[in-house]
C-alpha cells in the first residue's frame, strides 16, 4: 500500500486485517505515530463494522497481550474515542450479542488496561447476567481465579456469587488485594466474608481442612493461612470497612487473650507497669467473658496465687478453678500481699526520684485545662513569635484493636510551664455550644503548627498528628500545613549513627550503654525511644510506669498528670542541650543547622529605628521631623477597627479577623480600585502591597492605607498592622469574629 498517495484519496482498510497490516508498519516507526493516529481515524469510518473490525484485529494479533501500552490497547482506545464522536455507528440487539461472546473471550487474555474500554465499548453491562455469570464461573472451573473475580468485580456480579467459593482461591494465592476490592462496594458481602474468615478462627477449627481441596492451586502459600494472619486480616478489614467488630467475636476473644498476656508480662515479668493501671486494663479487656477471666485467673496462679484468689473472687468465679485450700488462705495473702506491695511502693518512689528524669518546674505550674476559658491562658503563652513548644498527646492503648487512637490528652510545654488539655472534654463542650464555638480549638491548633515563627518540638510526630486527625476532624489536613517544626525522633536518628561514644556533662558515655544498669534500678527492660534519648541528652531516662494508662479516665491521676507533663517538657530540655552543644553529643555545628534549623523559626528581627526614621501611616519611611509633629492614634479595640483587604493579603485577613479585626476581602478575579470603593462606602482602611498602594493611597484619606511587607508571614504583617493602628487585642476578642476553619472564607 503506497500511504504517501493512495491512503489519502479514498478509504483504506475495508478489510480489518488489511488495516491491521498498516497498522502495524506504522507502529514501529516512531517518527510516523501523527500519520498512524491519522490511518486509525480513516481506518475505522472505512469499516463496514468496526466493532467486529476490531475484534478481527485482536484476534489475528498477539501483541496486545502484553502489559504495557501496546499496539492493540492503541486501537482500542481510539475506537472508543472515536465512538463518541460518531454515536451512529449500527450496534443492533443480536449482532450486539453476537460481538460480545467474542469478546469475552478475549477479556479471559487481556491485560488489565484493556478490560474497561473492552467492556465500554461492546456494552457488557448491557449482556444477558446468566451468560456473564457463566463465562466466570468456566474460568473459575480452569483456574483462572484471579481473572475470573476481577472480571467479576468490572461486571458488578458479585451479588449473584458465593463469596467464599471466590475468595477463599485468592486468599491461599496471597492475592488480599483482590478480595478486598472483590467486596469493596458491597457491605453485605464484606460482612459475609468477615464472618467466614472469623469462623475459621474458630477453637479446634484446622485450616489444613479448609485449604486442602486447593492443594493443586498455582502460586500456592499455605503459611499465610493460619490463626494469627487471619487474625490481622480480620482487624485490618474490620478498620477499612467500618464494622462492628462484635461480627467477629472469635478474633475478637484470640486479640484479648494476647492482650491479658501481654498486661500479665508487662505487671509481672518486666514489672513496668503500676498495678492501678494493670488492674484498669485487665477489668475492660476480661469484660464479662468468663473464657478471658478464667485465663488471666490461670496466669496468675503461677506467679502469685494470692491474686488469682482474689480475681476469681472479685468475678464471682467458682473456687474449684483454684488449688484446694487456696480460697481460705486468701486472706492472709491478701494482708501479706498489700504490706509487700506499700514497701515495693515506697521504695519505688525513692529510685524513681534518683533514677529518672524529674521535672524542673512546680507542681503549681503544671495546668490542666477543661474549659475554653482556661485553654486561652494557654493560647495566650503558646502562640508568641519566638516561643519553643514541647508538643506531646496521650491516648488510651487498643492493644491492636480496630481503629486509630484518638487524642485524651494534649500537652504543651513551654519554657516553666507546662498545658494539658482535655481533648475529649473541651471538643464535647465545643460541640454543645453551636458551629461557631467548635471551630475555635482546632483554629488555635493549626495556627500553632503552621506558624514558622513558633518551633515545635515533638518525638514521632507522624503519628501524634495521626491520631489527632482521627480525634478531630477539622484537623484531617493538618501534616499538609506544618512550618516550624522540629521532630526529635530524626534528630535521635542521627545521633545513634555515630553512637560509639557520646560525651555528656564533660565525661564519655557508651552511647548504647545507659550509665545505670537496668538491674540497679530495678527495671528489666531495655530503654528505648525517647526515654533512651532522655537518659543520653539529660543523664536519665523517663520513667515509664504510666505509658500504658488509661487516659480517657477521669480524673487523671497525680502520677499521669506529672507522666505527661514530663513528656512534654523534657523535649524542650534536650532541645536546648543538643543546641547549645552539638558536637559533645557526636554532631556538627552544621548537621545540627541541617536537622533543626538553628532556630530558624526565630521571630524576625525588629529593626531598629534612628531618629531619622520612622513608619509613616502609608507603611513607607518618611522623616524623622513628620515624625516628631504626629502623635501615635490612641488605642482602639479590634471590634473598633475595621480593614479592607486587598486580594493578595488573604492570609493577613484571616489572621486579623481570628483576632476579632471586622475585614472585608477582595474576591481573587476583584480590581484593585474596588478596595477604595469599600473603603470609601464603609469607613474602612485599605491593606494592600506593592504598586496597588500608590494608586489606592491617593483614593482615600490620609492615613487611610496601609502597605504591608508582602514577603513577611501572615501573623508578622498582622503583628505590623496592630501597632502601626494601636489596636489592643484582649482575650476576649479572639475569634469573635470568626466562623469556620482557619483556611475558610471570611
């Protein structure tokens, strides 16, 4: 076929695999894909079909076959394409039917790029449910399992089948993702098969019976068939699909079983855990199931009868599941046991003070807040340019049950003091009090993180800001906002690749080992996270004992409240050491810059002015004789003082109006000049930057337009704006004005 000449003058390809042969030698040359795109297009209005012409061309070739971007997919794409621009093209009820049977057999082959405009094209939603249903199931009676469920899943005909006949093939194949998206739209059958796969966890059930009549099965991995697997699969999909996790009740128990170990090891074995704390998990994890009390009663009587006896009791379970005579000595052990357990006490409290890190600060000067009006104190302290933040959260543990953690506390240290914030109850009161009192705890909370001019020091931030978001769902973009922040975890990182040998306090310390032995003090586990960091940085670790408490339970004990407010504060400590002294801890003066910032989050600096110069009320420097004649203006109120913002200082009004200023402001597509109008109409001084002022200034009065440095941030300019205009913010005035989210519209 000559394609410089004849392809032009009349249509080519009245036979399919004529056009396929052209296709084909145009495909291979690079240079020639405009002329191919072209010889498509002319192709298919040559066609008598080009629905049939179509399959003719798959069928009578193999490269499509392949995964990538293949001629085939080429095609197919473009004949969809060109369907939409030509809907006349005859697609007749039988000669419909007639196409798709043969296409369907070439789905069974074809890569996954290729199944929805196959599918689009010959309209297969459209074809007769009984016909589609048995094409499935004959590629399930060949094998093809994983293509018989993502077919399944392109035609919406899971309804119509037996879930676990589907998924219990692609399970044994390790094929998870496809069950998932198997049941993804269909909560019925995610119910369905959560119950299938939580019977199989079953007491006495063996999964070898249940795996067996696939023993034949391609790719075939039976070690990831057994009670523990199932068991995370289970609580993963429990998570992603939101349902009751009473559905599995059998996973459920297995997940506290663990849990009564893992509390009977921590109390007894690591001893790392206060028995208040130990008892409070072990009564909500136990419930009422008597399997799980009878368990932790079993534990017990290895290691101290004495409480198995009074468990049992407290549960009201029959003495004979205890050792004959036992339940009469109870009280002797019990009188016993508490005089051993007030001397354990005493004497932990006096290592604790020599061993672990205490706080530096009063009791007095810890605050734990529960209301708005006590929170502002906070505010008032935490949001100042230059201030250094030690940011911490608490929750209760789940011990792998479903769901992320919410926040019950949130503690903010600063230099002397330290906040705890209520989360659950000040988020309860916001919600009672009407949409505008709601959104006034997350506002402050993402003007702290997103202000660069205030550091923020945390360890592990990721997952704090995580369960925040799940506590609080206006905060669910807050990682996207962060500026100033200083993650001591990467810092810790870095300091345990040269670990050898860090000095501290002027003497050498084995960086991997802790100056007191844990056998000294008592502890047998091994310090690690933070409280390793703690002991390298300050000389000791953090006592831990309170880590695990229940910290949605009110009131917070003496010893949480002083566990969480030394998480907080000990950040802004080794903050501090590590800034002063780098290199005694095996780091440079300039990876240090590199990981912290050197501060850089400090406010800037105010430059001071000569007698020769000073602001005039445009913002721009006039001389120091216009500024000797004026006074400053005398104090307003921010309800007293009302801005017009032009459309680039978006950010500075919504600061201003957080802090109870009356603005307007100028859409994105406004003119300029309309900022006069406004300002004109309603009284109001123009914000504006750059050229615009020297337009908008000769608009309005005198003193009525200010320019703000457009390269400063937003709480700088505001922090410029008040002083120039005298406006005295108070307490009170903060968010008076505001409604939404920070990022809304004013």
């Amino acid at each position: 076929m000559n394609q410089d000449s004849d392809s032009s003058d009349q249509p080519t390809g009245q036979d399919p695999l004529l056009l396929l042969k052209t296709l084909q030698l145009l495909w291979t040359k690079q240079e020639q894909r405009k002329q191919l795109k072209e010889e498509v297009r002319r192709g298919f209005a040559g066609l008598e079909d080009p629905l049939a012409g179509l399959l003719a061309m798959l069928e009578n070739s193999s490269d499509w076959k392949g995964k990538g971007h293949s001629l085939g997919y080429y095609i197919t794409t473009e004949l969809q394409l060109w369907i939409k621009e030509h809907p006349a093209v005859p697609q007749s009820g039988i000669q419909l039917k007639k196409l798709q049977a043969r296409v369907l057999r070439i789905l069974s082959q074809c890569p996954a790029n290729l199944l929805d405009p196959l599918i689009s094209i010959y309209q297969l939603h459209t074809a007769d449910r009984n016909y589609l249903l048995e094409h499935v199931s004959h590629l399930y009676l060949k094998g093809d399992y994983k293509e018989a469920a993502i077919l399944s899943i392109k035609l919406k005909l899971q309804p119509d089948q037996d879930v676990e006949k589907m998924c219990i093939p692609l399970l044994l194949q390790d094929k998870v993702n496809v069950v998932e998206d198997y049941v993804g739209e269909y909560p019925e059958l995610q119910s369905k098969l959560l119950q299938i796969l939580d019977s199989w966890c079953e007491p006495g059930v063996n999964i070898r019976d249940i795996t067996r009549p696939y023993q034949g099965l391609s790719r075939y991995k039976p070690e990831k068939f057994n009670h523990r697997t199932l068991s995370k699969l289970v609580f993963r999909l429990l998570d992603r699909f939101h349902v009751d996790p009473a559905l599995c009740p059998n996973v459920v128990n297995q997940r506290h079983l663990r849990t009564l170990n893992y509390l009977f090891y921590k109390r007894f074995v690591e001893k790392t855990m206060t028995e208040e704390n130990w008892a409070d998990h072990v009564q909500s994890t136990a419930g009422d199931s008597r399997c799980l009390q009878g368990h932790l009663v079993q534990l017990l009587l290895r290691h101290c009868p004495g409480r198995a006896a009074r468990w049992a009791r407290h549960w009201g379970l029959p003495m004979d599941v205890l050792p004959p005579g036992l339940a009469e000595e109870l009280p002797e052990l019990h009188t016993q046991q508490r005089v051993e357990e007030a001397t354990k006490a005493d004497n932990y409290e006096d290592s604790k003070k020599k061993d672990c890190y205490q706080l530096p600060i009063s009791r007095e000067n810890i605050h734990f807040l529960q209301t708005w009006e006590e929170t502002l104190q906070c505010w008032e302290k935490v949001l100042q340019p230059g201030q250094v933040v030690g940011v911490d959260m608490e929750w209760k543990p789940s011990f792998g049950m479903v769901g992320k953690p919410r926040v019950a506390l949130l503690q903010m240290a600063v230099k002397d003091e330290v906040f705890l914030l209520d989360l659950p109850r000040l988020l309860e009161q916001a919600e009672l009090e009407g949409e505008k009192e709601k959104e006034k705890l997350p506002q402050f909370i993402q003007m702290l993180y997103s202000d660069a001019a205030i550091t923020k020091l945390g360890y592990g931030m990721s997952g704090d800001l995580s369960s925040l978001a799940a506590t609080c769902s206006a905060l669910k973009d807050i990682e996207k906002q962060l500026h100033g922040v200083v993650d001591l975890l990467t810092v810790d990182k870095q300091l345990q690749k040269g670990c050898g040998e860090w000095r501290k306090d002027g003497r050498k310390v084995d960086g991997l080992s802790p100056e007191h032995s844990h056998e000294e003090r008592g502890v047998r586990q091994r310090e690690k996270g933070l409280s390793l960091l703690v002991h390298h940085v300050l000389g000791k670790p953090l006592d831990k004992t309170e880590q695990l408490s229940n910290w949605e339970k009110r009131p917070l004990r003496e010893e949480q409240i002083l566990y969480a407010a030394s998480d907080a504060y000990c950040l802004l400590e080794i903050y501090e050491r590590l800034c002063r002294d780098p290199e005694s801890f095996g780091l440079s003066s300039d990876l240090m810059e590199s990981l912290v910032g050197k501060r850089s989050i400090k406010p800037r600096a105010k430059k001071q002015l000569n007698k020769q110069e000073a602001l005039s009320p445009s913002g721009q420097q006039c001389q120091g004789s216009q500024m000797e004649t004026s006074r400053a203006p005398a104090p307003v109120s921010p309800r007293e003082f009302s801005v017009v913002c032009d459309n680039m200082l978006q950010g500075l009004g919504r600061y201003l109006r957080c802090l109870g200023v009356d603005v307007r402001m100028l859409d994105n597509e406004d003119d300029h000049r309309k900022a006069a109008e406004i300002a004109r109409q309603e009284g109001r001084v123009i914000l504006t930057s750059g050229l615009p002022y020297q337009t908008l200034q000769s608009q309005v009065g005198e003193g009525r337009c200010f320019s703000v440095n457009c390269s400063e941030k937003a709480k700088e300019q505001a922090l410029q704006v008040l002083k120039h205009f005298n406006v005295q913010v108070s307490l009170s005035d903060i968010f008076s004005r505001c409604q939404g989210g920070l990022a809304g519209p004013l």
